[in-house]
C-alpha cells in the first residue's frame, strides 16, 4: 500500500511539473484575413445626389452594387464647381479603387486627375475622351487629346429618344405648339433639345401639319437656358414664358431646374411635362398627373456595368456609347397618360423607332431636310 501511495505521489508531481513548465498547446486554426471590399466613390453634379435625374440615377448604380456586389460604395456632392478637384483629392486619400464623375462640367478635372494618378481608375457620365479641339489648351480648355486608359467615358445617343418625344409631343398638343429649355448650353444638354426638334420636323413632314417648337433652333445652335441646374424659380419662369407663347407640352432639360415646371404644369392644368434621364413617374411622383413620359438613359445600368468591369479586370478606358438599339436609351411608358395617346400614334412611335434602330431614320437626316 505505501508502494501505491508512493506512486501515486509521484504521478501527482509530474502533471504538475509539466503543467507548470507550460506544455506546448495545440496549435490555433488560423485566422482567415477580411476580405478587402472594393471601394467606389461617386462625385455628384451641381444638382446633387437628390436631383431625381442622373446624379440619383448613377447613385443607384452605385446602390446595385452595393447589394449586389458587396461593394463598398459612397458619393461627394458638388455644391460649386470649385468642388470637383476637393472632391477628387479626397478619393484619392481614401484609396477608392473607381471614381465615378458625373456631368459635362467636371470633364477637364477628370482628365487631368486621372493622367496624374494612372493606377486609379474612373469613370465619367456625360463625357467622352478625346475632347479638345485645335487651339484648346489641353488642361485648360479640354481634359485630354487621347483617349485616357484608365477612364471611361459613358455616353448617351439621347436624341434618339427624344426624336421620339418630340414626334410625341407633336401628335399630342391641342395648341399646335411645343417647348423645350435647357439648364446649361453644352453638348449633353442640347442634344435632348435637337432630337425633340428632329421628332417634331418629322411628324409635320409625315402629318403635313406645322406644329411649333419653342427653345431651341438647330440651325442656328441656339435656345433657351437657365445657366444653372438647381432652381427650380428658373423652371416656372420658364415654364410660364413657354406657356405664354403657346407650349401646352414643355421639355426641360435642366435636372431638379424641371421640377419647377412640373409644379407650375400642376397647379394650372395648362402643359404637361416630358422629363428626362429617369422616369420621372416614379422619381418624383408628385408630378404624375403631369409627365406625359420621359426620355430616358439608364445611367444606373451604366454605372453597374464599369464597376463589375472594375472589380472583374475587364475594365478599359475609352468611350461606351448606349443608343436605342440597345436599350440604353429609351421613352418611359406613358402611364396615366397611356389611354391618351391614340392606338395610331404609338404605331407610329414604335415605327420610328424601329428605323432609327436599322439606321433608316437619322436624327441628322431630318434635321438636314
């Protein structure tokens, strides 16, 4: 029995000498790294990330993939023009992995951004590269003489859609006058302008009838603008001159600038509106009763698409064009409207739109006539 105890002492010491000296334990399972999420930044227009028209419509863009993707993504708005180089440097800062720009007037600030940081790659809606012209000073003037490798421009043939518009609008005034107004004079504002110009010249050459349009002449490159995309006071001034002239349908091209003429359209009953770059139904129903349709570009479909491309290694600089024939640019539904419009009226819309489609119909080839 002392022989046992003995041993058992012994055993008892050892465990805890060895417990003491810290046996090795098992070794931990390692620890997987968190993945890195791909960072997208997106930099608004004047008109802000609320302006129901192609700064939200690129933000939701950025959304998609966000919940699709799992990317990690936020937006800067501009409130000046002094903004957008601010407002590229902070990206930069933070590493994003795509920044997207949005509009005509951050064009040169990308490119000159982008030329001095070729590792980041951006994006721009509403622009495209090569942009300068002879004597444009590059930097200046114009972002860049070459197409840029890490930035792709995202463009819109958006009169397309509003030749369709304009043929609308032409079928559907009771004054036998139209209108149209701009927020800025620049290519990607008066491009709406010209189609709905191109739509109405076509229907009175199809209909032999003379419906008006008011705000722009493409002949002479010239109409009506508010110099700003922001107030929506210059939207019902506008709204009002064109309704004075007779424009019982009215097209702004001004982003939120429009919002004031659907207000004024609303609490008169004398116009009716054709919004542009969303649906402006759905964007700002508030105005229902009152958009008759809306032209437009699906700058969100854009937006997911070059992210993926980013995040893929698909991604190229240069310029993708979206046009009617692939749906990039294309005419709301009618909605409450829809039981107005005649059952000859959208054969013909639909007519018109399969030959721009085949390249039968131009809206430079009518303009031309």
């Amino acid at each position: 029995m002392k022989k046992l105890y003995t041993l058992v002492a012994f055993v008892l010491l050892a465990s805890m000498l060895l417990t003491a000296c810290g046996a090795p334990a098992a070794p931990a399972a390692p620890v997987a790294p968190a993945e890195k999420k791909f960072k997208v930044g997106q930099i608004t227009d004047l008109g802000g990330v609320d302006d129901k028209s192609f700064n939200s419509s690129a933000w939701k863009g950025v959304q998609d993939t966000i919940t699709q993707l799992g990317v990690d993504g936020k937006y800067l708005e501009s409130k000046e023009q002094a903004d957008y180089q601010k407002n590229l440097q902070q990206y930069l800062s933070e590493g994003m992995d795509l920044i997207i720009t949005v509009g005509f007037l951050m064009g040169v600030d990308t490119a000159s951004t982008a030329k001095a940081n070729p590792n980041t790659k951006f994006a721009i809606v509403d622009y495209a590269f090569p942009d300068c012209w002879p004597g444009a000073v590059e930097g200046k003037d114009c972002g860049s003489a070459t197409d840029i490798a890490n930035v792709r421009g995202l463009m819109f043939q958006t009169d397309q859609a509003s030749f369709l518009a304009g043929y609308l609008a032409a079928g559907m005034t009771k004054t036998g006058t139209v209108g149209a107004f701009g927020g800025i004079k620049i290519p990607t504002v008066t491009i709406f302008m010209k189609g709905m110009e191109a739509g109405v010249k076509y229907y009175n050459a199809q209909k032999g009838t003379d419906v008006k349009m008011l705000g722009w002449d493409n002949a002479k490159e010239d109409g009506l603008f508010t110099g700003n995309f922001d107030s929506t006071d210059d939207g019902r001034k506008f709204a009002e001159s064109l309704m004075q002239e007779g424009a019982d349908i009215i097209m702004p091209v001004a982003g939120p600038v429009g919002l004031g003429s659907a207000a004024v359209c609303k609490e008169t009953g004398n116009c009716s509106i054709i919004a542009v770059d969303a649906d402006w139904y759905l964007t700002a129903p508030e105005y229902k009763e009152v958009i008759l349709t809306s032209v437009i570009k699906l700058i969100d479909v854009a937006v997911f698409d070059t992210i993926k491309a980013a995040m893929d290694g698909t991604f190229t600089g240069g310029t993708k064009t979206y046009t009617i024939a692939d749906g990039g640019v294309d005419l709301a539904p009618y909605h409450d409207f829809d039981s107005k419009v005649s059952a000859e009226l959208k054969a013909e819309i639909t007519a018109a739109k399969a030959a721009l489609i085949d390249g039968s119909l131009t809206v430079d080839g009518v303009l031309a006539k």
